[in-house]
C-alpha cells in the first residue's frame, strides 16, 4: 500500500475473490487506539478501488492505528460547499466561516507558502575553480498576504506543486506581470503551456488544461538584470485546481473576508468599516475612530486630512457656456476633517467661462463639445467649416483641454492585491492637464487608457512609404519624492500589452512621440505607480504625474483640426476635377499645380508632408534613394577623387548582414550576458536588413505568434543592438534575446570626413590607420527619443582597407567601450576588410625590363608593395622582345661622342681662318712702314679715324717666307706707280 504507514500487527490479505479469503484483519481492542492520526487513501488500483489507512501525525508515537478500509470509489467526489469526512467517509457541508470547492483546490491566501508547495532558486553558473555559487540561496517566491511576489533579482526562482489528478481538470490562476526585464515561465512538468509576457503590467487570469495523473506545476521567473536596474516582481495569486478525487477538509476564509452559511463555495470581502479575521462567519464594525477598506482584516487609525485627500473638478459647461471647480473627497474617505489641524474641502469656485473645445470639436447649442461632421474643421473657438477645394481634413485625436474626460479614454486602478481597486478612477481631469489620482494605495497603478480603432494615411500623405500609418505625441510631467514610474504602453489588436518608454522619478515637462507602422486596432495606456513596495498604504498620495496634451495623427474615425493640401485628378483625365486622389509612392503635391510630381532622384520624402518639392531632402554623401524615394542607403560603392587621382571602392562583399557579439559581462551576481550587435553596411534594395528580436516577451500561443511577434517583439534597423544570455550556466532551454534597440533607422551618408550632419566617427578611438588608403565613414542616425538621448542614437562604421582581412572582413567596437558607445548615445565600430581596399589600376604597378640575353629581352609587371588594392584591372602578362648586342646606353654614347668632335674640327678651322685675317691685316701694316722712300711720321701711315682697310689681310710682324716674297714683288710696282700729288701736300698715296 503506497503512501500509508501500516502497523506491523495488521497484515491485509489479499485475494482473488473474496469468499476464498476470510477476514483480512485480527481483532484488536479498538481502546487503545491512538489519536494523534489522520486518514488517507491509497492509490487507485487497476481495478479502480482504493483503501483507506491511518497514518500518525508524528512517525513512531503511536503504538495502534484504526486498520485499513476499502475506501470511497475513485471517481467520486462531493460538491462545492462540502467535503469528504474521512472517518465517516460522507459528504459534509462546510462549516460556517469556511468554503469548499468540492473537486478543486484554491489557494488565495499568501501568509505562508501553503502546504504542498516548494520553492527551488538555482543559479547554475559556476565560479572559477567550478565551483557551485551559491549566491541564490535567498532567493524565493515571498508570501505578501494577498498574492506571492517573484524574486527581484537575476536568480531563477521556481514556485512547484505536486498535483494527482484522478480525472482530467485544469489550473487557474491571476497574476500581474509588471516588467519586461524578467522571464516568466508557467509550465506542467516538461510542457510549456505559457512562456513569457502576454500582458505586461496587467493583471491577467490564465486557465489550463491537466491530464489525469501526477502533474508537476512550475511556476518560474528569472531576471534579465543588466544594467543594474531592479526588475520588479511577478504577482501570483488565486491558483484553483479542478479535477482532484475529493477534498477531505474546507478551507477557512482568509482574513477579510466571510462566509456566513454553511455548505459555502467560496467567501465574500467584509464591506469598507468592517474587519474580520481567519475562518470567520461574520464582519466586525470598526471603531468610530479607525477605518478599513473592503476586504480588510484590520482597522486602521483615521488621519487628519490633508490636501492630498481631495481632488477639483471641472463641471460640465451649462447652457450659458460657464464651468465652476468643484471639490470632492478622495473616495474611501479615511481621513477625519473635524480635528484640530485638518484641511476642510475648500468651497466651489465661481462660474467661469467654459475653455474651448478641443481642436476638432465645436460648442454646441447646449454647451457641449461635439465632434464636427467629416470633411469640416475646427479649432475648437469656432463653429465646424467646410475644407476648400483641393483639401481634406486633416484626421485625429488632439487634446489639450480636460474639462471632461474623453469618450474613447478610460481610467482605472490596478492592484493585484486589492481586487476592488478597479472601481476608483485612477486619473482626474484638471482642466489644462489630466492627472493620476490619490488611489487607495501607493503601490496601485493608476491607469488611463485611450482606444484608437485603427489608422488610415490621408491622400495627401500617401506619397510617403517610410511606414508610418499614424503617430501619438503627449506632453507630461512628473513629481515624485518616492520611487515612482510612468510607464507608456499599447495593446496591439487587443493580443499583447507591451511597454513601450518607462520614465522613474520626477521628470520635468518634456515631450515623447511614437510611430505606429502598422495598420491595427491599438490601445495606449499610462499606467503611474507612486511606489512598487509591498505595503499597502497611502504615504506619497502627493506624488503625481501630468498629461498635458495627447495627439494622434490619421486616426479612421478622428476629427479635424485643419486642412490639408492635396495633389488633384491631373487634367488629361477623363474625371479631371478638384477631388484628392493619392500620390504614387515617392511623389510629391507641386505647390503651383497640386499636381503629383515625382522627387528628383537622389533625394528622399523627409518629415511628415508631401506638400512642395521642399518635402524631397537630397540624400547624404555617398548615398542613393530607392525608387519609391522613402529612404537613403548605399549601393555598396564609393569614389573618391584625391591627388588628381580617381579610388573606386567596391563594398559589395560586405552587404551582408553581420553578427557582432562583444562580452562577456557579468552583472552582480555573475550572471553572463553579451551585447549582440547586428549589422547591415548598406541594407538590402533599400530596405533595413539588421533584425534584433526579443524572445523574453514572446506571445503564448502559436496564434498569437503568427505576424504579432515579429511586429512586437522585433525591430529592422541598419544596426540593431540584443542582450543576450546565454544557455550555457543559466539552465534555461534557450538563449534569452531581449532590450532590442534600433541604433541606425536612418543613413546619413558615407565619407572620408570625420564629422557628418553634427555626427562625429572618432577615429582616435581605434588604433591609427598606418596604410596610404583612407577610411570610409558610414554615418547613421536612429530619432527615438530615449531617457539619456534627448536627439536619439546614432552610429559610426569606419570602413578600413586592410588587404590582410578577407573580403568579409571583421568588424570590431572600441577597446575602451567595450560595449560600442562611452555615452550610451553614439555607437562606433571599425569594419577592417580586404574589400574597403580601391579597386586597382594602372598606377599600382610597375613595369620591370630585363637584360638583353640572346638578342631577347623580357619585361615583367609588378604590384606596388605593399599592395593596397584589390580587384579593377589585372596585372599584365610577362614579355618579350629582340634586342641588339650593343647596350642602348652605347649606342648614344657613341653618337654623342661623334657629335662633340664635329664640333671641335669645325671651331677649330673657324679659328683658324680668324686668325689669318688678322695676320694678313699686321703684315700689310708692318710692310708700309719699312719702304726707302721718304716717308712721313709712322703715325702718318696710320688709318685716320673713319678709315677702312683696303687689303683684309695684315701680316704679322715676322713675315713669312711667302710674304717676303711678295712683298718684294711689290716693291717695285708701288715705286713705278707712285705719282706725285700736290707739293703742298705731305702725305703719300698709294696706289
């Protein structure tokens, strides 16, 4: 008999048929039987029976147990309000003051971890020697009187209940899932039934299916915790389990609540003012002095009120179009105003003018704020009007005004612990603003929702094919002295609530947009919680949070505002007239014309308007625009003239997506985690190819999952960012993927300048290029406004020729920010590739001639060294030539040679004769002067001034011997043809 204690005297017999066996059991004086003793049933057999033994309270105390009995059949059960009385084996009423469930198990009271349950924390990383940590040890689902609360750290902690089921049942339970940094996991022994987040924050009831049999119940959560933020805790209460043979005891009520008859299913909460304690049948009034809430197990002290116990209000404007504040008392009221010391409700205030309706609406006759018909507009100051020809209203939600609290939004309260918490308004409008209320308690999120039904692009904007369907901006503030948080969510086709922006603390006035790029039903959601500490109490009921203005663009059934321009029909149409009609993607409306005209190429739809050619932004440096003109990327080319010279880089080997992981790192308690990085240089056709997803936040079911997945829980960048944990130590099934972050939505341009559109690439942070090609930088930008990035992020690849990389590369962050960025908004990577080397051309080689060898010579070509190319032209062939004995260099030298002794023969005769003449011209001189004759003064055979020679020639003072001779031979012809002249004259002629 498995899991009964029996005494050794009482052996059963067991038996094929029973008239073959006689009484299984000895007499026994029934007298000295022991009391301290509780019965239970065996398990089932094949044949469906079961006995009933006694098993002792404490092993060993007692000496006689009543013997074994055949018990009650398998199958059977008693009904709710009733149990099964094991002594007597009947089906009992409950007792007043206690409840059954008949075939089930509830559990909705936390004081302790109730009986059956364990807690299992692990944290299977090993220490440096292997040793186990053991820096779990106090880590564990705690009990908070209304709910369990999941550990807050990055331990794995599992909440387990073991359950035998004699028919097939199920498990219900309610819990609140706050935060999307931790994992939680619901499973039945090795099926996951439920993995991770299906609606953040909210509290949500989960039911499953069990089979019969023994089914292990886990419930586990783990910490994503890096960063070093504290995640907060899953809630866990109200687990019920049907399907179970039979109850043998009733469960008492818990503390607060009551039942009052017996034979009761379940208990109800003790009205406000009144208290009860476990197991009761009946509330307690509290004093005159204390107060409770409902469901309270005890009365507290009233405090003196104060201002933070009443809250104005605006009343709806009347007939005459006036408003007045009145004041109400936060409800429950708990405090007392009649003490010395107390803040009394201030009086009404006096009838104003009523502020205008918000844009889109009109004042009605009776004073009232109703929507304007579709195709007029309205500011909100003046009656509806009708949009002019060739405009059409501009559709959304717009609210600046809080007189009354819009139709499509809704406030509530949400407190796991507190289940009427839902009944309080959890936000009050204020006329210029909507604010969180006092609440019952300062761990309650305070909850304002607004339902948008769907998006829908006017014509005016459909040109524009980056993804936007519509965007929601608000205005807020908060003021906090505790550990508050705002947080921003959406509902997406009400499937999965997930959390957008989270702001803890006081925040001043400031703005935050969001996209929606996709076409759904949506619902928003504020949610402030003043404090996240267990206590239920109202400490900083002054810490609030502000929403000034909330705007949804394109909304299906919003309002208008204003009008909008429109491209019209073109006038070569058959229906030409003054209608909007859409613009192709990538065109923009002609101010002149309101016609469709498509931007030039290059260039890019920027903002949010297609109204003018202005709408098309020249696309950066070193970028291309798609052709539907929605973003700028790079064709994975560049060229860069420098030095009268032309580079052509080819980066195509690079455009595909790369996976950069950088760590690890550890948090406090050593859990491991890495930063993956993924990384698309110049995307894909234009489109962003990098996709980051979170697997911590992944929707339940495989319906769920089908597209909704991908749109929440993913995002498509040029560079995309994921923590990732892996298995290895951590004992989960998986690697959990999560804070998935767009760190390039957009391409800026790529250039060999270090500074682009404010952008910096900070070249000093990696090591100096030391090669004569320069680095190509690849700016990008992503606009999500973050808490730290007030402009959002935005990244830098410096693109570096490195011929000893291949043609993929590697891709690498800065040693110093060992995690890309040093300030959590620039991220810098340094990408060294064979492939960002230029292509090669004629001026990275040269030419190599060798020596004549048997009348051949042969050229070779080589590449310059080191080689800072690749691919482009290829390296000539080797070639040969005849060549002559005699050297090239030779023969000019001969030549030369030749030449400079032509020129030395010919100065030398041209000297020669130079010298002649001037001999010839001495002689004759030298001659005149020696003749017999009388002659004058040697002077007077002197040429006078103005004089030429007759004779060319002089010889020189010694004659030679041809001159002699011919200078005799004329003697004496001058002397037989002298003639006298005139006697006067003293001077000789010659003839």
């Amino acid at each position: 008999v498995r899991g009964a204690a029996l005494h050794p005297h009482w052996l059963p017999c067991f038996c094929l048929h029973d008239d073959h066996c006689g009484s299984p059991w000895r007499p026994v004086d029934y007298r000295s039987l022991c009391k301290d003793f509780y019965f239970q049933y065996t398990e089932c057999d094949s044949t469906g029976s079961r006995w009933r033994v006694a098993i002792p309270l404490d092993p060993g105390s007692c000496s006689d147990l009543p013997p074994p009995t055949r018990g009650t059949d398998c199958s059977f059960s008693c009904q709710a309000g009733m149990f099964l009385e094991m002594s007597t084996q009947q089906c009992t009423p409950c007792a007043a003051g206690s409840y059954s469930l008949g075939s089930g198990l509830r559990f909705d009271q936390w004081d302790a971890i109730p009986v059956g349950f364990t807690n299992l924390a692990s944290f299977l990383d090993l220490g440096p020697n292997g040793e186990d940590v053991q820096s779990c040890n106090s880590s564990s689902w705690t009990p908070q009187g209304m709910y369990l609360e999941s550990n807050r750290d990055e331990c794995t902690v599992s909440l387990v209940y073991v359950v035998h089921l004699e028919k097939q049942g199920s498990v219900s339970f309610t819990y609140q899932y706050p935060d999307n940094n931790i994992l939680f996991e619901f499973y039945v022994s090795v099926r996951v039934l439920q993995h991770g987040n299906t609606d953040v924050l909210m509290e949500t009831g989960r039911r499953t299916h069990l089979k019969s049999g023994t089914n292990i119940l886990y419930w586990r959560t783990t910490g994503i915790l890096v960063g070093g933020k504290m995640v907060k805790p899953v809630l866990l209460r109200n687990i019920q389990i049907e399907g179970v043979a039979y109850t043998s005891e009733c469960f008492p009520c818990r503390p607060g609540w009551f039942s009052s008859m017996p034979g009761s299913s379940s208990c109800q909460p003790c009205p406000s003012n009144t208290y009860s304690v476990k197991g009761s049948s009946s509330c307690t009034p509290c004093p005159e002095h204390l107060y409770s809430l409902e469901g309270w197990a005890e009365c507290k002290v009233r405090p003196p009120c104060s201002e933070s116990d009443y809250f104005q209000i605006h009343t709806a404007c009347d007939g005459e179009g006036k408003t007045q504040v009145l004041y109400r008392w936060v409800e429950p009221k708990i405090c007392v105003e009649n003490i010395t010391g107390a803040a009394e409700l201030p009086a009404t205030g006096q009838r104003e003018p009523c502020p205008p309706c918000n844009p889109g609406y009109y004042n009605s006759n009776d004073s009232t704020c109703s929507p304007c018909p579709p195709g007029t507009h309205s500011d909100g100051t003046y009656a509806c009007a009708k949009c002019p020809a060739g405009t059409e209203p501009v559709l959304g939600y717009e609210y600046k005004w809080w007189n009354v609290l819009p139709a499509n939004m809704k406030t509530s309260c949400l407190n796991v612990g507190n289940s009427k918490c839902d009944d309080m308004n959890g936000w009050e409008v204020a006329g210029d603003h909507i604010r969180s209320g006092a609440g019952s308690s300062d761990n309650n999120y305070l909850i304002l929702s607004l339902h948008v039904p769907g998006f829908k692009v006017p014509a005016s904007l459909s040109g524009m094919t980056g993804g936007e369907f519509g965007r929601i901006s608000f205005v807020f503030e908060t003021l906090c002295s505790a550990d508050c948080e705002l947080y921003f969510m959406m509902d997406v086709n009400t499937k999965s609530t997930t959390v957008v922006e989270s702001w803890e603390g006081s925040k001043e006035k400031q703005l935050f947009s969001h996209s929606m790029t996709r076409n759904a039903s949506v619902t928003y959601t504020w949610a402030f919680q003043r404090t996240n500490h267990a206590l239920d109490v109202r400490r900083y009921v002054g810490d609030v949070a502000k929403i000034y203005s909330v705007s949804v663009t394109n909304v299906v059934d919003g309002v208008a505002s204003a009008c909008r321009a429109c491209a019209l029909v073109p006038q070569n149409s058959q229906r030409a007239g003054s209608s909007c009609v859409p613009c192709p993607a990538g065109f923009y409306i002609d101010r002149n014309t309101n016609r469709c005209q498509e931007c030039p190429p290059n260039t890019h739809l920027a903002g949010r308007h297609t109204y003018g050619e202005d709408a098309c932004i020249a696309c950066g440096p070193g970028s291309v625009s798609n052709k539907e003109h929605s973003r700028c990327f790079s064709d994975c080319s560049f060229t860069l003239t420098e030095n009268n010279r032309t580079l052509t880089f080819d980066l195509s080997p690079m455009s595909d997506v790369v996976s950069l992981t950088v760590g690890p790192s550890f948090t406090s308690k050593g859990t491991k985690y890495l930063h993956l990085f993924n990384v698309s240089l110049c995307g894909h056709e234009g489109r962003r190819a990098a996709v980051c997803t979170d697997n911590v936040t992944d929707v339940s079911t495989k319906e769920d999952r089908g597209d909704m997945a991908q749109f929440v829980n993913s995002v498509d960048s040029f560079i995309c960012q994921s923590t990732i944990i892996p298995t290895d130590g951590r004992g989960f099934r998986m690697v959990i993927s999560s804070q998935s972050v767009s760190l390039a939505d957009t391409f800026m341009g790529a250039t060999v300048e270090a500074v682009l559109g404010g952008v910096s690439a900070e070249p000093g942070l990696f090591p100096d290029n030391s090669r004569n090609v320069p680095d190509i930088n690849f700016f990008y930008r992503s606009t999500q406004v973050t808490a730290s990035c007030d402009q959002g992020r935005s990244s830098v690849i410096i693109v570096r020729c490195n011929p000893e990389k291949s043609e993929r590369g590697e891709i690498s962050v800065p040693s110093s920010c060992p995690a890309g960025t040093c300030d959590g908004c620039t991220f810098h990577f340094l990408w060294e590739s064979a492939s960002a080397c230029p292509r090669c051309t004629r001026d990275d080689y040269h030419r190599i001639e060798g020596a004549c060898k048997g009348g051949i010579q042969e050229t070779l070509f080589m590449w310059n060294e080191p080689k800072l190319c690749i691919k482009g032209v290829s390296l000539p062939p080797p070639s040969s030539s005849p060549c002559e004995v005699i050297a090239l260099w030779l023969k000019m030298g001969l030549g030369g040679g030749a030449f400079v002794a032509v020129l030395l023969v010919s100065l030398t005769f041209y000297f020669w004769k130079k010298n002649k003449r001037l001999e010839y011209k001495y002689s004759r001189l030298v001659m005149s002067a020696n003749k017999e004759c009388e002659l004058p003064a040697a002077d007077s055979c002197g040429l006078t001034e103005g004089e030429e020679p007759d004779d060319d020639v002089v010889y020189a003072q010694k004659p030679s011997l041809l001159g002699k001779l011919r200078a005799i031979a004329n003697k004496d012809r001058e002397s037989s043809e002298s003639v006298q002249l005139n006697s006067q004259s003293d001077r000789w002629a010659l003839g």
